[in-house]
C-alpha cells in the first residue's frame, strides 16, 4: 500500500542523513580493527566532535571552523584512549567505556558554562553546513539529486570509502596496518613498531568521528542536544563487526541502518508511535548481527577485570 | 606468621624480611605510604584536581565549590539523600560486577532495569491479595524479567556468536522503548497529566525501615527529636536498603564458598584455563547474566514500589543508576564489600554535585564528569611509582597472538 510512497527521493535524502555520521564513525572503528584495537569509544568521539563543531561555529561564525574544531576534539579524546591502551597497555574496553560516559559529562556540564543551557542548544549564530550540489549530476533523477547535493562532509564520507579501501589493501601502510592488528610478532620483526599503527589507527578514528559528529550537529541539524548522538557510535561499532572489517561491507552496513532509520522515521510520520519507530535502528542492527551469524570470538571473552 | 600493622591500622601483606632492611627504617610507614599511593586513591585524588580544573575553567572557585560538594553531601538532609541514592546505585553495582566478575561484560544494565521494573509494576497494579505477598509477586516478576532479558544476550553469544559486550548495549533500547510506549498508552493514568502509571496500591509499597507513624517510630522521634539524622535516615530509607545489604552477603558467600561463584571467578580470570578444567562456560554466561539481569530487575523494581510509587516514563532511565553502577563496579574491581564503599563515595559526588549546582552554579554534570575521569585514571593505571617500569618486550607482543 505504502510502498510507492515510502520508495521516495526524500526518503533517500534521510537515509543519506542518517548514513553519513554513521558510515565515517564505523570507518574509524575499522581502522582500529585492523590495528588490532577494539575500539567501542566511536560514541564518545562523536559526541565530542559534535559539540566542538557547534562551539567552533558559534564563535568563530564559520562552519568548517566549526568541522575544525569537532575534528580536534574527537583526535584529543581519542588520543587518552590511544595512550592508555596501547602505551599504558590498558583495557581499551574499559577506557572506551569511561570515556563514553566521561564525553557526555563534558558536553553537557559546557553547555551549561558556556551557554548557561540545559537539554537543547540552537542559536542563530550557529552557521550551520550548507549542501553542495554538483551541477550537472544532481539534476538527474532520483538519487541524483540526493547523491550530488551533500556537504562537504558528506562528499568526505562517500570518498573515505574507496580511499581506506585502497590505502588497506593496496599500499605498504596499509599492509602493514593489516600486519599489525593480524600478527603483531610477525609485523615487530619486519621492523613495524606496532604501537605507532595503533596510535595512528585510534587518532585516525578519532578524526572521523569528529568528522561524523559535526554532521550530526551542523549538517543534520543545526544545534547540540545532550547525548545527541544516542547510540549511533554503538551502531557504527557494529557496522563494522557485520562487515567484517571490509570498507565497502561498512558501507553497506550504514545504509542498513540509514533505511531502517529513515523508513522508522517516515512509519512515524504515518502514525506509528515514535516508542516503536525510534527502536527500529536498534532491532534492525541487532537481527542483522543475528542473520549473519559470525563468529566474534575476539571481542566478547575476557574482557572485564 | 605475625600479622604486621600499618600505622592506619590495616593489615600490610607481609613481605620479604630483607625488603625492609635493605630499604630503610621505616617498612611500615613505607608501606602505609604506598597503600594510600594504590590506582584507586591516586585516581580518585587526581580526578579531584582536575575536576577542579574544569570548575575553575567554568568560572567558579574549585576549594568553595567542592566544600559546597562536601558539606551538600555529608551533612544533614545531604547525607539521609546519600544513603537514598547508595542503595539502588550499589545494587546496579553489584548486578553489574557479578557479570564482571564472570568475564561478562554487561552494558544492559539499563534495559535490564527497566523491564524489571515495568514487569514488577504490572504486577504491583493488577494482581489482587495481601499487599507484602503482592510485593514479592512483583520483586519475582522483576527478577524474572530482568533475568530473562539479560540470559536473552548471553543466549546470542553462545548459540549465534553475537558478543554480550554489543548485544546486551542494542537490547536496552527496544526494553526502554517498549516500556516508554507502555507507559504512554496502555497504562497510562487516565486524566492525569503527568505520563505515568496509575500509583501503586498503598500495601504493595515498599516500608521506610521506620515510620514515624509506628509505635517505636514515634517514640525515637520523640526521645531524639524529629530533626536528629538516625530518626531521618530510618523514615527515610526504606527497606531495599536491606535487601541490598543482604545481597551483597549473598554475593560475598556465592563468591567465596560456593563452587559455581570459584567457577565464575577462574572463569573472569581465564576463560581458556576454565574451560579446560572443566568448566561449562557457555551455560555459566547464561546463568551469570541471569543474575545479573535479575539483580538490575529487582533495583527498578525497588525503586517504583519504594521511592517513586508509580512507574513515571523515563524516570528509571533519568536515574543513570545503570551507567554510573557500572563505573562503580569498576572501581570497586567486581568486589561486593568494595562496590558498596564505592557506590556510597559515588552517591555522595552525585548528591554533592547536586549541591554545587544550586548555589555554585556549577553544573550538577561535574559529578558524572569526575566519575568518569576516576575510571580513566584506574584503567589507564595511573599510580606513583619509584620503580622503573618494565619495557614491553616480544614476550608480552607473543600474548596478543592468541587473540587472533
């Protein structure tokens, strides 16, 4: 019945809305991956990243200062990360766990410092990101005019795929990147150090998740909320374990959940409560994992103290 | 062997007879020294500063603001809210470290809690009888569905390799939602404005240990004055207090003399060795995140039938007792005894952070902030040392082999 109107471009808009912070978050998580770095801190990264780029365009009336700025954070909190776990050899699930918890304390209590608001922050002096339509191509129909017509950021998303694609599989980094995360022995006496690929694999994440939050806070929207990015740095993490570590299987993956977040949204528009649509993402998320039924051995086993 | 003593009064481990001669005169204060210099206090002494920091950066003096923290959380009415939020929030704890414990890393605390609570509710509200059995129809139901929700993540790891670590997270928000739609709709009071439950029968409400309206409420009341602290703490506090404290018994005797909680610790300790020994880990996973459920079911529970009477949308969640019981059980290293010294400390930042908000216009923020930077500093092991740190060599680099 449905169908027809739900196949629409604008559905396609909003599953490219909700794709986009999600697809560069989970390309930061499977980078780490590939160091050998579970890294479940991607929520954390986001909400950091998402607030510095609304503060970064608040004062300095630019939006990609304000992308500046988010990129800054998310690589300074992904930096504690990165020297607790590889240089302190701590556990990074605990790390990441408490940075989580420790990003959404420092948006919230700025925000009340800074702004003196509670719950939602949006301002006429926040510029927000503007979509860039490429001329010729986002006239075409359909997904033309959804593809062409991202920001900035969006266009870095698409791109970021094929580029860590190639640099993992067809350069001397990323083989021994691959090294590193696959046999860390084996790549030390090849004269890899090993630590330096994890730093780099973690601060690397952290870029891409501020990246994704300031989409989230200027691209999406053009304001901060408390805790904003309510779960999808979870999402990302398991866009990468359905994907296998695979930049294009990520990709997939995001536009998963893209649709399961838009269709939530549209089916809310259509009457549904939002109590039942607002889970989709999860649920969608989670039968996925179950549908394909891999074996994670790495993450689950011994992990707390 | 004698037991030597520090000068705080704890019992030192006993060490080499030559460490002490060979480092100086004084062993003991040495030692008394390095056991306040452990991660733990070292940690939480650092997060204070640079908590202080941020409340410098804020624009609020750090010293007045944490004696308003201190002061807020520590005296009179600020103490009897420290003991009301320690409770659910050492039982949250204590849920959370039993799977710790195991090696199960449970982040459905949260989802967890909250079907607990609603199932218990539901109960609470429809099944007639005498109000304590009631009651314990409704603490079963919360233990069950709790259990059920959380047994449901370890379910997946073992039979469809989907770790509990992601699935136990993702379960949360289908369990808060399908409650919050409940709570909206089905059973909503009708004509009321506040989104929430019908409140739950007079009986069925959990009793403060002591009413002011018993007997031998009434008569302390009178003998020691309405406003002394015992008299406020026992009408205040209601009995999940006891509960919690007989749970962290349970725990303490599970862990220590039973053979399932050896069997749960050498498992936290060394999967690969348990199993080897013959341990069943796939059913212990279920059994432990059962408990573990269940325990976070039985908080929600007692917090609607205790402290909240009705089941109000959101109000379980708002708490953040889930999030913050889990840094708890970090700190406090899965240890019953240590989660509930932990659980109070923490309380008591919350209801100070609360404090320093209305009159240092600090946000109450600070104190999740605090906590957090607490568990950074412990998993990054921070800690004074004099010692030179041993040098990563290939040995430890071949241990990450196994993990591939």
């Amino acid at each position: 019945m449905f169908s027809v109107e739900l196949l629409d471009s604008a559905l396609f808009a909003s599953v490219f809305r909700a794709l986009i912070p999600i697809l560069l978050a989970a390309i930061g998580g499977l980078i780490c991956e590939r160091a050998g770095v579970f890294n479940i801190g991607l929520e954390g990264l986001m909400l950091s990243g998402a607030f510095a780029a609304v503060a970064g365009s608040y004062f300095s009336g630019s939006a990609y200062a304000g992308v500046l700025s988010g990129v800054v954070a998310g690589v300074a909190v992904s930096s504690v990360l990165a020297y607790g776990a590889v240089t302190r050899k701590g556990d990074p699930i605990v790390l990441a766990v408490a940075l989580n918890l420790f990003a959404v304390g420092i948006t919230a209590f700025l925000l009340v410092a800074v702004w003196d608001v509670r719950g939602v922050f949006q301002d006429p002096r926040i510029v927000g990101l503007k979509t860039m339509p490429i001329p010729a191509l986002s006239q075409l129909p359909w997904l033309g005019s959804v593809l062409f017509n991202l920001t900035l950021v969006g266009y870095v998303a698409l791109l970021v795929v094929p580029v860590v694609q190639l640099v993992l599989f067809r350069t001397a980094v990323g083989l021994r990147l691959r090294g590193v995360g696959e046999r860390p022995l084996a790549a030390s006496s090849l004269g890899v150090q090993p630590g330096r690929y994890q730093y780099g694999a973690i601060l690397a994440s952290g870029a891409l998740c501020g990246l994704a939050g300031a989409q989230l806070s200027l691209g999406n929207v053009v304001q901060f909320a408390e805790n904003m990015t309510s779960g999808r740095g979870w999402i990302a993490v398991v866009a990468v374990m359905l994907a296998r570590a695979h930049p294009v299987g990520v990709l997939g993956a995001a536009l998963l959940f893209g649709f399961a977040e838009a269709i939530g949204f549209r089916l809310q528009g259509n009457g549904l409560p939002s109590q039942l649509t607002d889970a989709a993402p999860y649920v969608v998320t989670l039968v996925a994992l179950v549908v394909a039924r891999r074996q994670f051995a790495r993450a689950s086993t011994s992990v707390a103290t | 062997m004698s037991v030597e003593t520090t000068d705080v009064g704890m019992p030192a481990p006993s060490a080499p007879a030559d460490r002490g001669r060979r480092r100086g005169p004084w062993p003991i204060l040495r030692r008394a020294a390095m056991s306040l210099l452990g991660p733990a206090p070292v940690s939480i002494g650092l997060a204070l500063v640079l908590g202080g920091v941020v409340i410098a950066l804020a624009g609020a003096d750090p010293i007045t603001a944490y004696r308003v923290m201190g002061e807020g959380a520590l005296t009179g009415p600020g103490l009897v809210n420290t003991f009301q939020r320690a409770v659910p929030l050492v039982g949250m704890a204590l849920a959370l470290a039993v799977a710790f414990r195991a090696g199960v890393f449970n982040l459905g605390g949260e989802g967890q809690m909250v079907l607990g609570g609603l199932a218990g509710t539901v109960v609470a509200l429809f099944v007639p009888g005498p109000g304590l059995l009631v009651m314990l129809l409704a603490f079963a139901a919360a233990v069950l569905a709790g259990g059920l929700w959380g047994a449901l993540s370890a379910v997946l790891e073992t039979r469809l390799a989907v770790p509990i670590l992601i699935s136990s997270l993702l379960l949360s928000y289908p369990a808060r939602y399908f409650s919050s739609y409940l709570v909206r709709f089905p059973l909503k009071e009708k004509g009321s404005s506040l989104v929430a439950t019908e409140p739950v029968p007079e009986a069925v409400r959990i009793p403060s240990l002591l009413s002011e309206s018993s007997p031998l409420g009434a008569a302390i009341a009178r003998a020691l004055g309405p406003e002394n602290i015992l008299v406020r703490l026992t009408s205040t506090l209601d009995w999940s207090l006891v509960v919690v404290a007989l749970l962290i018994v349970a725990v303490l005797v599970f862990n220590r003399r039973t053979p399932a909680g050896f069997e749960a610790g050498i498992t936290g300790l060394n999967p690969h060795f348990a199993r080897y020994a013959g341990v069943r880990t796939d059913r212990l996973k279920v059994s432990t995140m059962f408990v573990s459920g269940g325990i976070a079911g039985l908080v929600g529970i007692m917090l609607v039938l205790g402290s909240q009477i009705r089941l109000v949308d959101g109000a379980l969640i708002a708490t953040n007792y889930a999030w913050t019981g889990l840094l708890v059980a970090l700190l406090a290293g899965s240890r019953p005894l240590r989660v509930a010294v932990a659980g109070a400390f923490f309380a008591a930042i919350i209801v100070g952070g609360e404090a320093m908000q209305r009159s240092a216009g600090v946000s109450a923020q600070i104190s999740q902030l605090i906590q957090a930077i607490v568990i950074v500093l412990i998993a990054i092991r921070v800690q004074v040392t004099w010692r030179r740190r041993a040098k990563s060599t290939v040995r430890e680099q071949s241990d990450d082999l196994g993990r591939v």
